[in-house]
C-alpha cells in the first residue's frame, strides 16, 4: 500500500490532469473576476465570490505541486487578460448560469481525473475538488430555481410495467428507425444540448459584441451560425413529439462595446467549448436508438470538430496555444 509519495514520481496522466486543470481555473478566473466588478444581485454576488475563492484555491494547491516536483509551471491566464475596468458585458442572471453550466461540465471532469491517477496525494487533492464543486453546483441549481432560471426538462406520466424489446425484424427496424417516439435518455441529452447551446450562444453574443480583431470575430461569427443550426434542430426533434422547452432568453448582454477579456482568453475559451461539445454529443450518440437522431449527433460532432480545429490554428498562428507537457522523444536519439 501507498503510504509515501516522497519517491514516487508524477505519471504522464497526472501531470495532464494537473496541467490542464490549472490552465481552466486560471482562465476561468478572469470571467468571476469581471463578474464580481458588476453585480448588483446580492445573492448572485455571494455564490460568484465563493466560487472565485474556490477557483483561486484550486489554483494554489495545484501550483504547490508543480514547484514540489520542480515541473515548470504552466502560464495559464493572469489579470493581464481581464479588464477590471470594463463595462460590464453580461446581466446578473448570465453570471449565475455560466456558473450554473460550468459545474455541469467540471463535475464530470473531476470524476473522470479521478480514474486517471494513482498517486494517493493527487486523488484526494481531486476528490476535494470535485465534493466542493458538487456542492457548490447544489448551491447553484438552488439559486437558479430561486430566479426561475431553471427550465426542466420535459415531463412524462410514470410508467407502469416493464417492458422489454421483442426479438422482431419489424420492431427492431422501428426501434432503431426514424419513425418511433423518442424515449427518456434521448429526450434528456437533446434537452441537455439545447441549454448547452443557449447558454453558448448568450456568451458569443457578448463576445461577438466587443470584438474587434476581424479574422477572431469571423470565427466567433461562425460558432455563433453552429451554435443557432444545433439548437433549432434539436428543438425539431423534441416538438415531433410535443415535448415542448422554453429557452433561458432573459439571460441578456448588455450593450457594452468594450471587451474585458484579451482575444488570447475569448479565442481559448471557445476552443475549450468546443472539446466540451465533442465530448457530450459523442455520450448522447452512445445512447441513442434512433437512426436519424444518431446521424445528426454524428454530423454535429463532425462539424465541431471541424470548427474548433480553425480555432486551435488561429491560437497556434498567433503564439497563444501553450503545449501540453510531453516526454522526451527518443526517437531524436536514433536518428544518425
């Protein structure tokens, strides 16, 4: 059993885990410290301050680590790329849903660092991590129903029985055709990608509003067009069948032309978005039974793909993308 990790060094998945967790937590303190200049809700302010000082705790634990193991520290993003004397950029209720979102997408993270590690120390540094998270997306979810911003997914009577496929060619072509019902699982990731979605489109508005650099407002100009395409069709597909959801539309930009955030942090952030999209849509293609559904998550999947690769080349062309840790490559000592 581990008792020590004095002798034991860092495995190449740790040091992933590590240097990409604190890239995220530096970027994503820029977005909760522009926050906190502006708010005026007492309530969203609290929740946002408890969340900046959780962000900067995170920071501080992994950056022991790195100068404990003598690895060169990663540069993440400093107050350098936010202006703290900028115009607000987004409303109150925004702050609490991109706070809201964000804990949709790292509590998983967390849990998934967690099957990744070995070393004793990390584990727990990351299962602090994720119990906090999760505690504070409890806080959240909470407050977002205080606000009425939480629009649920779609509801349905109770089944009654169980009910278990039958070993037929006309079934099975109709379960896994285009014309059957969709079910629960389908049903809630295509709801899940709607809000996912919405409230991305709410953060390119912002961004696309303050932008001034062309070829980056082009770009943002496309995610936008990507964005709109995924939520209407998704929105088809939930209405065949009268499931009907609103869309969070009180969660406004403000008319702010002035950009509190470098084109270094809108340009990753996005880029961040984008690995998340990939992510999700590729477990909602896993559960889906429906031919058509499953062709359309696999095309948007495509299309994201497709779309985060020219905004990697813009971060590459413009020196911003800063290189993942790698080990030596000996294939260099082979060579005569």
């Amino acid at each position: 059993m581990e008792s020590n990790h004095e002798y034991i060094k860092l495995t190449t998945a740790e040091i992933g885990v590590l240097w990409s967790t604190y890239i995220e937590n530096t970027a994503i303190r820029c977005f909760y410290k522009h926050f906190l200049q502006h708010l005026q809700d007492v309530e969203i302010k609290a929740i946002i301050e408890e969340t900046l000082n959780l962000v900067e705790n995170n920071i501080e634990k992994i950056k022991s680590i790195f100068e404990e193991e003598n690895i060169a520290m990663p540069q993440g993003f400093s107050d350098n790329d936010v202006d703290l004397k900028a115009p607000a950029l987004y409303s109150d209720l925004f702050a609490l849903s991109f706070l809201y979102r964000g804990g949709q997408v790292i509590m998983p993270y967390y849990a998934n660092v967690l099957t990744k590690v070995s070393r004793i120390d990390i584990y727990q540094i990351f299962s602090e991590f994720l119990y906090k998270e999760t505690e504070l997306h409890r806080k959240a979810l909470q407050l977002m129903n205080v606000k009425g911003l939480n629009d649920r997914p779609p509801k349905m009577e109770y089944p009654t029985t169980v009910e278990f496929l039958q070993h037929n060619p006309s079934l099975i072509n109709t379960w896994f055709g285009d014309k059957r019902p969709l079910n629960t699982l389908e049903i809630g990731e295509l709801f899940t990608a709607i809000e996912r979605n919405t409230i991305g489109l709410i953060l390119l508005l912002g961004f696309i509003q303050v932008m001034k650099d062309k070829e980056i407002k082009d770009y943002l100009l496309k995610g936008k067009k990507l964005a709109e395409r995924q939520i209407e069709t998704f929105d088809k597909f939930l209405r065949e069948n009268d499931n009907l959801i609103g869309t969070p539309m009180t969660l406004e930009v403000t008319n702010s032309t002035i950009s509190p955030f470098s084109e270094k942090l809108i340009l990753f952030f996005i880029s961040s978005s984008n690995q998340v999209g990939i992510s999700s849509l590729g477990y909602a293609l896993s559960l889906t039974m429906r031919k058509d559904l499953a062709t359309v998550w696999s095309l948007f999947i495509v299309d994201i793909m497709k779309y985060g690769g020219e905004g990697i080349k813009t971060l590459v062309e413009r020196g911003w993308m800063e290189s993942p840790p790698q080990p030596v490559d000996r294939n260099k000592f082979y060579k005569s």
